[in-house]
C-alpha cells in the first residue's frame, strides 16, 4: 500500500492559462513523494465543501519542493482554488494513486503520449521523465479550440508535439484519432488521460499492446481505498466491484477495466 501523506502546502504562484483554466505552483515536503501521473486530494478552503478535490499533479520539482497542478473550473470547489493567492495554504492528500508505469521503457525506445483537454496535465511531468532518460516521445493533445489549447510549450521542451482541435481552429482539423490512425509504427509505451470517449478509442486502439495505459477519473470520496466509491469493473467480471480508482488506479493498462 503507498503511503498517503496529509500536509498544509502553500501556494507558491497562481495563474490563469486560457479561459477557466488556472496554474497554481504548490510547494510542500511530500513534493518528494511524487510520481508523474499520480494526484492530490485537496480540501477546498470552504468549510460547506466537506468533499476534496482530486486534482493531477502536472509538474514536479523535487529540488525546489514544488508541484505544479493545473485545473479547469466546473464547479464552486474548483472556484474556489481559482481564488487563491501566494502564501495561501491547501490542505493536500497525497501523492495519491498509482502512477504511470514509466520503468517499462528506456532509451532509444518511443514513447506515444495522448492527452485530451483538461487530461493534458499529467503528460508533462512523463514527458519529461521520459526525456530525460533518453526515450523519444511524441505528444499528440486534442483540444476543443485554439482558446483550450493549454500546456503545447511545455510539452515541446520535451517531445514532438502534434496539437488537434475539434473544429479545426489551430493545430490538425480533427481528433487524436486522425493523427494517431496515420502513425505507421507502434510506439513502445502508450500513455493516454483525457475524455472518456478518447479513452475508449485508445484502450480500443491499443488493447492489446503490452504496455499501454490510461488515466481515468472517477466521481471520489475519502480518496485512499477505504469508502468504493470510484469503483470500476474488470471487463469480464461486470458484477464484481473489484478496482478503486484512487487506490488500484488512477491508471490502468488497456484492456482491462470497462470505460463508461
Ligand atoms: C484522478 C483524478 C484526477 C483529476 N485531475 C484533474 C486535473 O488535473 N485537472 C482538472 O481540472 N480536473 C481534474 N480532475 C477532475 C476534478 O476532480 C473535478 O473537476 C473537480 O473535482 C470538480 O470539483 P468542483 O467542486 O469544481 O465541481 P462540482 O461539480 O461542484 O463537484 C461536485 C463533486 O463532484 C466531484 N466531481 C465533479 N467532477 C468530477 C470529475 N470529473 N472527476 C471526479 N470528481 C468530480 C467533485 O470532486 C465534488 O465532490 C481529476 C479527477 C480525478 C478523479
Ligand atoms: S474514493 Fe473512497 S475508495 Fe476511492
């Protein structure tokens, strides 16, 4: 079981990247924790909100002691961190959630990295851990419109980047499908975060690929195994409520747990 720690962070920077959609800087000692693709489970400073807010640590820097986690606003919660100023503190949970399984590729190897919309996030921190031990990667990341397209320069330090949008506005008309479906050779590892609907054709598309993985979501309460209530079946075995999504998740390889 990994160890779920409790701390006040402290924000560090806030700001807004495109329209509802911030950046805030976190810094605090379980910084040292983290791996790319886990999450925090952040009290919303509001007493009347008694549920957090499981949020994807997008960046993190150990020496500094500071985590980046970028978020869109959809509801009072997320309003309410879109608030916060520098030296404000958060209660976190955390790192919480598995992580993405970045041993099983190494250098001179390829790496494929699907991102859709707020699902981005994550993809940063692996791009960069992926870099930076020698694996080529390519980022293909699918946004509504040009205003939604967030993190491509960040992304671009560390990978080819191939930006898609819906209705053609910046990038490639179309969606991570259209450039995907035309790749001729088949990365070594795929990591995938974004929509349901995206995630469905990546775990379709890869489902048998030995080291293909998703990041999912899942409605949370307590966040650390104890409550189900963001269960998720293995296919084949509908009537059992066998997988947590923040404990055995928040990624699981292809082909292995039924998509909504
Ligand atoms: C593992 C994980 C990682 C996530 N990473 C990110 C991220 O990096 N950036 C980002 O913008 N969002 C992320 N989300 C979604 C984010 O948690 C919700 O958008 C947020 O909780 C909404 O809270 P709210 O109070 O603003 O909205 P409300 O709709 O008012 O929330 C009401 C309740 O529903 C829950 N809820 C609402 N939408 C979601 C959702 N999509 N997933 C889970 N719970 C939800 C809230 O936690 C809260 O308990 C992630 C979700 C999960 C499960
Ligand atoms: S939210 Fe409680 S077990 Fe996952």
């Amino acid at each position: 079981m990994l160890m779920i720690l409790k701390e006040d962070m402290t924000v560090v920077a806030q700001r807004k990247i495109a329209p509802d959609i911030f950046e805030m800087v976190l810094t605090g000692e379980m910084v040292s924790e983290m791996q790319a693709g886990q999450f925090l489970h952040l009290r919303v400073p509001d007493s009347s909100k008694l549920l957090r807010r499981p949020i994807s640590i997008s960046e993190i820097d150990k020496l500094k002691k500071e985590a980046t986690i970028v978020y869109r606003i959809e509801g009072e919660g997320t309003a309410v961190f879109s608030q916060l100023k520098s030296g404000d503190v958060v209660d976190c949970l955390g790192p919480q959630g598995n992580g993405f399984d970045l041993s099983v590729i190494g250098a001179g190897q390829a790496a494929l990295l699907i991102g859709g919309g707020i699902g981005v996030p994550p993809l940063v921190e692996t791009a960069k851990q992926l870099h930076d031990k020698g694996v080529a990667v390519t980022c293909v990341i699918g946004f509504a419109n040009k205003e939604a397209v967030i993190l491509e320069e960040k992304l671009r330090r560390y990978s080819d980047v191939i930006v898609t949008t819906d209705d053609g506005s910046y990038g490639i008309h179309g969606y991570v499908s259209t450039v995907i479906d035309g790749f001729d050779t088949v990365a070594d590892a795929v990591y995938a975060c974004g929509a349901p609907g995206m995630l469905k054709y990546v775990d379709s598309k890869f489902e048998n690929h030995p080291h293909a993985y998703l990041s999912t979501e899942s409605r949370m309460a307590c966040g650390m195994g104890a409550c189900y209530a963001c269960v998720v079946h293995l296919k084949g075995q509908e009537d059992s409520k066998n997988l947590r999504v923040c404990e055995d998740g928040p990624v699981f390889k292809t082909g292995q747990i039924i998509l909504d």
